[in-house]
C-alpha cells in the first residue's frame, strides 16, 4: 500500500514513465533485500534518487533528439550508479558515509524537498509541467497561476488536507497517506468524474525487456557527463540507504554490515538500469511500515517485492 503510490508518483515525477517507478520498486527492493546487509531495510525508488534522476533525464533529452536514445543513456547512468555502489562496498567506505555531519544531511534533505515541492506545483494547480526542471518551473510560475484548473487544484488541496488534519486516533487504523489516497481517488471517480482530470497515463504492465547497453554514438563528452552522474547517483544512493539503514537498527536494536549493504544496493541498481526502472535506495518510510508490522528479516522485503509484482502484472 505505500510502496504502489510511491512508485507511480515517481515513475510520472521523473519522466520515464509510471512503469518504471513500478518495476523499479519491484527489482530493487527484491534484488537489495537478496543480497543487502540490513535485514529489515525495504528499498525502492525515493525522492532524492527521482529528483537526481529527473535531472539526469532532463540533462540528455535537451542534448539528444530521440528520446528513446536520452532514456537508453539515462538507464545506463542508472547502472553505472549501481557498479560504483558497488565499488564503495568493495572498497569497504560504508562505515565513513554513515559518519556523515548531521547538519549536512538535514541541509542535503530538506534542498530535496524543497525540489520536490516546487517539481510538483505545475500539477497541484492542475498543468503540465513546463520544461526546464526547478528553475524552468519557477520562471513559468505566473503562467501557472493564471492558468490554473479550479476543480484539480480543490482535489489536490483536498489532499493536502488530509495529509494534515487527520486526527491522531484515527493514524492508528489507517496511514493519513493512504486514506487520502482513497478518499482523493473516489472523489476523482464521483464528483469530478466529468470534468476531464488529468491522469497517468496507460501503460503496458507486462515485464520489463532486457536493455542492454550500448555505446554506439557516445561521444567523450556524452561518456563523461555519464560517468559524473552515474558517481552522483550511486553516492546519494549510498547515503540515503545506509542513513535508512541507521534509523532501522535505532529501531530494531540490531546492527546492519554497511559494506554488504553498499554491494546490494549496487546490484539492485544495475538490474533496475538493465531493466529499465528507475534507480532507488532504502526507502525511510517504507523500512518504517515493515518495522511497525513486525518485519524482523530479509523475508520481509522479498515478500513485499513479489506481492508488488504479482498486482502489477495479475491486477493491472
């Protein structure tokens, strides 16, 4: 129930595609809770991933015409992001990056949230969002509010809503996130069914191809800018994991083997890529959920990635 939304939201957030939020969150989390070193960690697509991700695609999409090719660049990003996660497990660096300064963190965390917020103003106020990332959002922000959609801009306030005012007692039965979920969901059937909202997409559910990747037409500068965002993608994906990783072990008492983490991460990474998902880490939220169910082991997680598969594929 969290890990469905999430992954639809960043699939559509990123570019790529809800597909590739969905078998994102499906190989990583499997392929990480296989061979990671953090038994209650569940790993999926996340926001400081999406939000690098985003760019990344942004980046080659205003380079390449095709964007077929700009994707196919973009995904091997992906796996050179998992091949230089797995480097710093290999290395054995794990246990330097959980020593990171809190101070840098919280600063790191709250710029992507701020990012977040801003990538998804277009949407609240019911538009398409306008090329050129945050600052092609911002400059366009005008446009935005002029233009906005009255009855998708009450939906998402609605939510919003939700999300803040849902009264203590009732968080005990039901996550606020989930009922505004349902709650946004059926108001978008009912009252606004004939009002023409936006929605994602139709998309193929069948399993992924294989993608191999490809080096015909890379050029040295093209290999480079791969090379740099693949080194950024896989260190924010090693800090986000391994910081995850420190919460579920506050929570479980236990203690988790960064490095063996580090390499788990990295091959979820690279079979995502070579698959077409997007890229992920352990996600804080999601680990949270299996802790407070009673997640105790790796079981968990492979469960979790299975049953996300089985709906996409069985109940599309």
């Amino acid at each position: 129930m969290v890990a469905l939304p999430m992954a639809l939201a960043f699939g559509v957030a990123s570019g790529a595609g809800a597909a590739a939020g969905l078998w994102g969150a499906v190989i990583i989390g499997l392929v990480a809770a296989l061979f990671g070193g953090t038994s209650t960690l569940i790993s999926e697509p996340t926001g400081p991933m999406t939000v690098v991700f985003t760019a990344v695609i942004l980046n080659f999409t205003s380079q390449i015409p095709d964007r077929g090719t700009a994707l196919a660049l973009a995904f091997m990003v992906v796996m050179l992001a998992g091949l230089f996660q797995i480097l710093f497990g290999l290395c054995r660096l794990g246990r330097y990056i959980t020593m990171m300064p809190y101070t840098v963190i919280s600063g790191f965390m709250s710029g992507i949230g701020v990012i977040l917020v801003i990538l998804q103003l277009a949407p609240f106020l019911g538009q398409t969002s306008p090329s050129g990332g945050v600052i092609g959002t911002l400059s366009s922000l005008p446009q935005l509010i002029s233009g906005a959609q009255p009855l998708e801009f009450l939906l998402a306030l609605i939510t919003l809503l939700i999300l803040w005012f849902t009264p203590e007692n009732w968080k005990r039965f039901c996550p606020p996130q989930l009922l505004a979920l349902i709650v946004g969901t059926a108001l978008s059937l009912t009252v606004f069914a004939d009002v023409g909202l936006s929605r994602i997409p139709e998309f193929s559910a069948d399993f992924p191809s294989f993608q191999p990747p490809t080096f015909s037409g890379i050029t040295p500068d093209l290999l480079r800018l791969m090379v740099v965002n693949g080194a950024v993608l896989g260190m924010l994906g090693c800090i986000d994991a391994l910081l995850t990783s420190v919460v579920a072990d506050s929570l479980t008492r236990t203690e988790h083997n960064s490095n063996k983490e580090l390499i788990g991460q990295g091959l979820g990474n690279l079979a995502s890529g070579l698959f077409g998902g997007l890229p992920g880490a352990g996600a804080t939220m999601g680990t949270v959920v299996n802790i407070q169910a009673g997640g105790r082991s790796a079981l968990s997680g492979i469960v979790r990635a299975l049953i996300l598969m089985l709906v996409i594929l069985l109940a599309a």
